[in-house]
C-alpha cells in the first residue's frame, strides 16, 4: 500500500502529514540492509496467516464508521519539568470508508449568548494554523500495516523473540520493505497473536525516499474486540516536538447490513394492557413528563452520535458521590439524578434535564473524589436551581441531522448568568457534604487548570456543555481555591492533576466504560507529575470472552499516585 503526502503546520510548527494518524509519505534513502535470518516453518505459517488476517481486518473496518479522536500537545523545554505542554490541538471525527478513506470532522458548536466562546476561537485559530491537504489514506495510515501487500514477497521479515502482551502470546518480528517497492512501505516491529495469526501491535514509521527523519514515529494498537476480530483502538505518536493521542470507538455504531431487519416485530410475553386502569396526568406531571422525554432523546441522540458512553457500571459510582452531596445537604428534588461518561478528552460537563454528563478527559485528571464531587456539584446546581433544557428537543424530528452536526445541533452549554448562580449554589453544596474538610484539594486542581489556560486551550474548550472556566479565564468555582495551598511544583507531595488516561478506559465495541486498575507508580521527580499531559500508553491484551464487553487493560506511562 502507498501512501500520498500532504503538509500540516501547527501552531508555528512544521509537521509533514496529519498530527493524529497521518503519516507523510517523503522519500527516504535506501539504506543497506543485513541478511534476515532464514525463517522456520512455523514463523513462515503465521506470516502468510497474519497477511490474510491484515486483509480481513481492512475489510471489517470498511463495514464500520468508527469515531476517531487526536489530541495532540506540542512540547517545550522547561528546566524543572524537563517538558512541557506548550500549546494544543483537538480533533474529533467519524471515519467514513464507503468509497475510499477519508474523514469527516464534527462541526464546532455556536455557543449560547453570554457563554464562553472557546469552541469558535479554537476551531476559527486552526483553520489558520493547519494547511491541508489530504491524501485518500493519509487519516488512516496508523490504523494498518499494509492494506493489501504485507507478505513476504514485499517484505523481509525477522524473527525477534516471543513476548506475552498481557494474556495475548505473540511472536515479534522486525520488518522491512524490500528494495525498490516505492514510497509509504511500513518499516518496525510487529506483535502477532500465534493462535489465529492477528497483528495485535505495531510500531513504526512508513518509508520512502530521502527524508525518513520526518516521518511520525508511533505505536498502534488493536483490541480483540468480537470473537477472531482485532481492531484498531489507539495510537500514540511521538516526534521530537509533540505528543499526540488517538483513540477508535464506535465500531458498533454502523453494523454490516444482514439478511434480517432489525425493526422486526417482537412479541413482548405476559404484557398486560392497563391504559384503562391508568391514571391521567395533572399539568405538573404532563410538563415533567415532557422535560423527561427531551432528555432522553438528547441522551439518545448522544450516544447514536457516539459521543455519550453507554450506562456502564462506573455511573454508579459517579451516581454515588452526587448522593453523598445530595444527602449532606437534604435536597428535595423531583426526580433522580443520574449520570453518564462522555467519551472525548476535553475538560467539561453538563446537565441533561436530571442527569449530570462528564467528559472521560475530566474525569481522568481528577486526582480525589473530592474534587470528582466539585465538578458533579456544579451541574447538581444547576439540576436544584431548575436550569432546564430547551425541552423542544422533546419532538424527535429535531433530531434528524448527521452525526457530525450534532455539536452544532446539540448546545447544551448554560448561559453565563445560570453558571454564575450554579457556580454559588454549588460551593454552598460542597461546604454542607461529607468534602467539607477537604476542598483544600479542590482549590489546588483549579489552581493546576488556571495555570494551564494559556498551554492548553483546546483541552479547556468545552465541545458540549460547560467549561471549567470562566469567559475571562478564572474558574466557576473560584472560591474553593481561597483555602488552598499555593500550587508548588517542587513538592511531590502535592499531586494537584493527573495525566490524560487515569481513570478510565474505553470498550471501542459498545462504547461504555471502565475503571483502570494500575499499580501507582511512586513520583521521584517533579516531572513525575504530569499533569493533563499525553503519555504513551501500554495495553494489557485479553482474549474476547462471550458475554463479556471488558476491553484490554490500558495504563498510561509514570502514572501518578493519588487516585479516587
């Protein structure tokens, strides 16, 4: 497979080819190569078994439209930290492989009046800095090795060493196009599965030319995601320069057609006919009624759209800490409060008529549940103080537009008056809860947030609800940070917030998620911390089990100590 280049600036630095999958095809030196070791039957067997797998995984991709997200940090010197976040980029799309593969970008949102106006300043400033120009492959190179080619006829092949990535045994190979096959071969190592001959790992850089030293390197991930089927789920990408991300879901959210409808009728058993019996509603219970059903086709148009995480376990335990505030303070409300994850990497939140929505990124920099009870304190005042949603989202044509209008169709963010009052309303929350004692550590996280407005802008924009911060740049819940310590990068004690990737985890399958379960790395440096920094990631590979929808264990890099 070969791949066309294109060129991308960002923010003022020279990147050849997309920041996220994309890889530039430049042309690189021949470089002389050794003898490969004569390969054994056996390694020969699962060569040829993983080249018809490659073709099968292209094909399964090509029946799906998975969501891909890329954050990308650009990094600078610093005589602490060694390396820091100096500025940011954030990309979401829906992979689109009807006719040839391309992406397509979800359009920004227009906020309400008086909101912060974050996502149009963002989205405005990269159409400046990105100068595009796409190759029908080049979004998707990191997703495959060789969409066509990968055998042993164009490749050399050696044998490394055998290696358990978790519960998956693999063989490892060393790979090299050969001689004179053109530009945009993949060049690095290989993990493949030597039960069913699946490539569960790759790691690299494409080749090509005279200027290899341009290329991305990165590391590419696949999770076994149905029985026999390995798909793509994340990328990490390091150059000198930057640091980038990206994550696949949504595989499920277009399914092969088949020879049966999936609107069949269904008989439901034992159903019982009470319409006589039923009581009619009082206006009061016709307008809760009406508020109920706007936010269930908000919450289910999210998730068509592949934004919102499926209910998974982990909303009870987001569902738990917002009773802890709701039961200190003896609220009286009409309904429960529940909660769902969205599943992108920007730090916000939003209430959904009763249910509070968090971002997987927020989420995972949360260093303490008190801090996790600030930012659900947050939207549970604005869910006390009757901030309700536009309820005509309650006629279900209005959700008829494509998936990637749906931040454009979907503004769920509060006015600035409403957050302002929220904003109160929850300190006083807190301060009556069983985190009372502790908001010293919620002050600090804001103090963290303050300091990284300038570096990370497009973390800190909000793509749905709410931001953490303020049109002017200090944070909504300011007055927590009054008792809090001043924010001291040398005192490894104070772990303020954590990398991207913590906490929680995605299924790419049936998009829910699920609690990481790492071993805490002790912090023996400042720059131990990181924190809100893109991190490389190791996947701890598991065997698909029937009737189980638990995905790899994922760790990311040095991770922090403090956790929930």
């Amino acid at each position: 497979m070969k791949r066309n280049s294109w060129g991308l600036k960002v923010l003022g630095l020279e990147v050849l080819g997309l920041a996220l999958m994309t890889c530039s095809a430049m042309c690189s030196a021949e470089e002389p190569r050794s003898q490969a070791p004569k390969m054994t039957p056996q390694q020969t067997a699962l060569i040829e078994k993983a080249s018809a797998q490659e073709k099968f995984v292209v094909k399964v991709v090509r029946q799906h439209a998975p969501l891909v997200q890329t954050y990308i940090q650009h990094m600078q010197a610093d005589p602490k930290l060694e390396r820091v976040p100096a500025s940011d980029v954030y990309m979401l799309g829906r992979v689109s492989f009807d006719r040839t593969f391309s992406d397509t970008l979800y359009g920004k949102n227009s906020p309400k009046k008086g909101m912060f106006s974050g996502s149009s300043r963002f989205l405005d400033g990269l159409t400046k800095a990105f100068s595009m120009q796409y190759s029908p492959n080049g979004f998707m190179d990191m997703m495959f090795v060789d969409t066509s080619e990968l055998d042993l006829q164009h490749y050399d092949f050696s044998y490394v060493k055998n290696e358990f990535l978790g519960d998956v045994r693999t063989m490892v190979f060393d790979i090299q196009p050969k001689a004179h096959l053109g530009m945009g071969r993949f060049i690095g190592r290989v993990w493949i599965e030597d039960e069913g001959g699946n490539i569960v790992r790759f790691t690299g850089t494409f080749t090509g030319g005279t200027r290899r030293s341009l290329y991305f390197h990165f590391d590419s991930w696949r999770g076994n995601v149905q029985e026999g089927v390995w798909l793509p789920t994340a990328v990490y990408v390091q150059d000198q320069d930057f640091r980038a991300q990206t994550y696949f879901w949504g595989y499920a959210l277009k399914v092969p057609a088949s020879g049966s409808s999936d609107n069949e009728s269904i008989t439901v058993e034992n159903a019982a006919d009470n319409s006589e019996s039923s009581q009619d509603m009082s206006p009061l219970q016709a307008e809760r009624h009406w508020s109920d059903q706007t936010e269930q086709n908000v919450l289910d148009r999210l998730t068509q759209a592949g934004l919102l995480a499926n209910p998974s376990d982990f909303d009870q335990v987001l569902e738990t800490v917002t009773n802890n505030v709701i039961i200190g303070n003896k609220l009286n409300l009409a309904s429960p409060v529940h909660c769902r994850v969205m599943l992108t990497s920007s730090l916000e939140s939003i209430a959904i008529g009763n249910t509070i929505v968090l971002s997987k990124g927020l989420i995972d920099v949360l260093p303490y549940e008190e801090d996790l009870a600030a930012v659900l304190s947050f939207q549970l005042a604005h869910i006390a103080l009757g901030h309700e949603i536009d309820t005509r989202y309650a006629f279900n044509d209005r959700m008829l537009f494509p998936d990637e209008s749906t931040l454009q169709r979907l503004a769920m963010n509060h006015t600035q008056a409403q957050n302002e009052e929220a904003a109160k309303k929850a300190v006083e929350l807190l301060r009556n809860s069983v985190y009372q004692d502790k908001l010293a550590n919620v002050g600090l996280f804001l103090e963290e947030v303050t300091a990284a407005e300038q570096r990370m802008p497009a973390l800190l924009t909000p793509r749905v609800g709410d931001s953490l911060l303020t049109p002017s740049g200090g944070p909504w819940l300011a007055d927590l940070m009054k008792g809090a310590p001043t924010l001291q990068v040398d005192n490894l004690q104070q772990i303020a917030a954590l990398p991207l990737g913590s906490h929680l985890k995605i299924d790419p399958w049936n998009d829910k998620v699920v609690q990481i379960h790492a071993h805490a790395e002790a912090v023996v440096s400042p720059r131990d911390k990181m924190p809100f920094q893109v991190t490389p990631l190791y996947f701890r590979l598991a065997k698909y089990r029937s009737g189980t929808s638990t995905p790899a264990e994922t760790t990311t890099a040095k991770a922090a100590p403090a956790s929930k």
